[in-house]
C-alpha cells in the first residue's frame, strides 16, 4: 500500500461526505474523525447549521509526516460560491484507519 494515495483518497472521501453531510447524515463524516476532539465537535455541532455547501475544485498539495503514524496535509477548497479556504488536515493512522484529529486554517 501507498499512503500518500491512501491519504489523499481518504481526504477526499472526508471532504465529500463533510460536505454532503445535510444529505447523507453527519454519521458518515463522524466516523472519520476522531471522538472527543474539536474537528469532531464542530463537525456535530455544524450539522444542525450547515448549509450543503458545494465544492468546485479540491486541491489536495504537500504531505508531511510525524513519525510513523501521523500526517499533514495541506488542502485548498474552492466553492461554487467562489469562496476558497486552505487548511493543514492532521490526520492519525490507527490500525488499518486513517481518522482525522483536526485541521489549521492558513
């Protein structure tokens, strides 16, 4: 297994059901992330208040490691809206999952 291919289909795969989540349920999202953190906090307490707001490009760019089993990697949204915002994800290898613990904004 590659993990930069696996990280980049899991930021993808978090990104599209973060933003799908009025449609699908924010379970999906959820189980992504990792409980009891702020990232996962937010992510419960937007979904009452989040509009399905629709991506049109995604740039995922740099990936960085901390040691063997924790990430960063930057990410550039842009919205139909023509809002853009970059974020540095820290993602967390645990067994064969990959959860989210939290993100920067830059």
């Amino acid at each position: 297994m590659y993990l930069d291919k696996e990280i980049i289909s899991n930021v993808i795969a978090f990104e599209s059901k973060w933003q799908a989540m009025k449609d699908k349920g924010r379970e999906a999202v959820l189980e992504m992330a990792v409980p009891g953190t702020p990232l996962y906090d937010e992510i419960d307490d937007s979904y009452e208040t989040t509009p399905g707001e629709k991506l049109r490009r995604l740039d995922i760019g740099e990936i960085r490691t901390k040691g063997s089993d924790t990430f960063f990697v930057w990410v550039r949204e842009s919205s139909l809206s023509g809002g853009t915002r970059e974020r540095i994800y820290k993602i967390i290898a645990e067994g064969d999952e990959m959860l989210f613990e939290g993100y920067t904004e830059i």
